[in-house]
C-alpha cells in the first residue's frame, strides 16, 4: 500500500512557496509516495455557512479564521514537482463544477506536462452552496454538470476536432493541444463518501478517493464496491482506490491504521497529519518512521 499526505498551503507566513519546495523534497527523501492539496476557491467564517461540512459530525467546518487562506493547488502542484523527480501530485479535491470545463481542461492537461506524467486530478462536487454562489455558479444540480465536465474534458485531451453536447456545456471543432502526457489525460479519482459519489466513481471515475472520517471502513468499502459491481467493473484492474483519514492517533498507533486499510483493498492511504511548519523535517521524519518509511 502507497502512502500520501494530505498538505495544505498558504494560511501562514511560513508556510509558503519555499515552505511547499522545502515540504516537497522531505517528503520524497523520507519515502513519502504522493502529495495532495485542497481547494477551496474562496472561504466564510465558520458562523456564515448554512451549508453542513460533510466530515464533522454537527456540520462545522474545521477551520477558524486565520486558516482561511490556501494557495490554488494547481500551482502548489507545478512548484512542488519542479524540486521532485518521483513524488506523484494529486489535487484533494478540487470542486470541478465551479470552475470552467474547457479552461479547467487546459490548466490540468499543462500541468501533467509540467508534472512529466506525476498528477492525478482529484476531482469532487463540493458541498459549499456558500462558495457556488461567490463564484457566480448554480449550487443546484451540481451533479449533472459534474457528470457533463468529467465527459467533455475527456472529449477535449483526446479528440482531434473534439465535440461534445450537453445541457451545461457545448462546443464543437474544438482544438485543445498539446495532448496529455498521460495517455487520455491524467486519472479522474472522484472524491466524496456519499451515494452519489460513489455511482459516479464507478461510472465515470479512474477511481474513487474517501475520506474515513466518521464511518467504520469495512462497511463502506461494501457500498463502493456495490456499484462498482452494479456497472461491471468489480474485478476492474485499473480501478484505483485511495482512502484519506484525518489522523488523530499517535504515532505509535498508525501500524494499525495503515495495517486496517490495506487488509480492506485501499491502494494508497492518504494522511492528514499535524506538521509545524517550524519543525517540518523533524515531524515528517517522526511519522516516516512510524509508517516504517525511513529508519
């Protein structure tokens, strides 16, 4: 099983772009597989929203106010793997609906070239009706346009004259060039934990990325494979299952975490993980240790 952090950027002085080059070669020194970075475009205090966050159990987001500020992970990313020549990107997530499909489809395909291949786009729906609407972006039926998005950005990285027809979005004759570097573009890994996003992981998804936050695993793993099977793709070789878990334990405790998740199928465990930005080598090698990475 692969092992990732989950990194975020930008809310401090000192966590800033030579912190994300710093943070980067430790992580790929320490043995560390992957990288991944949150989105959100804008934020509200936390009294604002009406919208629930998913992962809390009474709906509160989990940040204060002087946590408001991330970089766009898109150039966390470019930065990142211009000091890396092994560490794989992945965006965790980045709301696709809200954002332009085709200028969306340009930014990533330029990025899987600036990455040498290293990038998969982790895409989710978002749950933020707050944001959607700072953004200029219908909240409703977010899902349909998702879908449309997912479809037209495959359209436009592998079609020479590409054309697609839907209800968000249309165009035809479109030329977007160059291709990938990944064949067919980087992998769609859609996030999220509810129904919804488990049948558009299966239908639509290279693979599914969760978040086990508040659920037992086991079970959880049952519904996504359900609709994995639902469409033909249980015994899918290339389907790829990635898990995030807000890590509370201690470092003793992460062997049967990590041990846990790996007997269940995941194929890349993806940790957030408290690392001071004054003592980053010292608390990265503390925790590479602990998942048997570094001695």
């Amino acid at each position: 099983m692969k092992l990732g952090l989950a990194c975020a950027f930008g809310s401090k002085p000192s966590r800033d772009f030579g912190f994300v080059k710093d943070f980067a070669r430790a992580m790929e020194e320490m043995g560390f597989d992957s990288m991944w970075v949150p989105e959100h475009v804008v934020f509200f205090p936390p009294d604002v929203y009406e919208s629930k966050y998913p992962y809390d159990k009474d709906g509160t987001p989990p940040w204060k106010e002087a946590d408001f500020g991330i970089y766009d992970p898109l150039f966390v990313v470019a930065v990142a793997s211009q000091v890396t020549d092994k560490l794989r990107f992945s965006t965790s997530v980045l709301v696709l609906p809200q954002r332009p499909a085709l200028l969306t489809a340009k930014e990533v395909m330029t990025l899987d070239h600036i990455t040498n291949g290293r990038f998969d786009f982790g895409v989710g729906g978002g749950w933020s009706s707050e944001e959607y609407e700072a953004l200029g972006v219908s909240f409703a039926r977010r899902g349909k346009r998702f879908d449309e998005y997912i479809e037209a950005i495959r359209v436009a990285w592998t079609q020479d004259r590409a054309s697609y027809q839907g209800e968000f979005i249309s165009f035809e004759n479109v030329v977007l060039l160059p291709r990938p570097v990944t064949p067919g573009g980087p992998p769609f890994l859609i996030g999220g934990d509810s129904k919804p996003a488990m049948r558009r992981a299966a239908r639509l998804g290279d693979g599914w990325y969760g978040w086990w936050a508040h659920y037992e695993l086991e079970p959880h793993l049952e519904k996504l494979r359900a609709e994995l099977a639902e469409v033909g793709r249980e015994n899918d070789p290339n389907f790829r299952l990635k898990l995030g878990v807000p890590y509370a334990g201690t470092p003793d405790e992460l062997a049967a975490t990590m041990a846990e998740a790996k007997r269940l199928g995941v194929q890349e465990l993806v940790l957030s993980l408290p690392v001071r930005s004054s003592a980053m080598e010292q608390d990265l090698r503390l925790w590479a240790q602990a998942a048997g990475l570094a001695a």
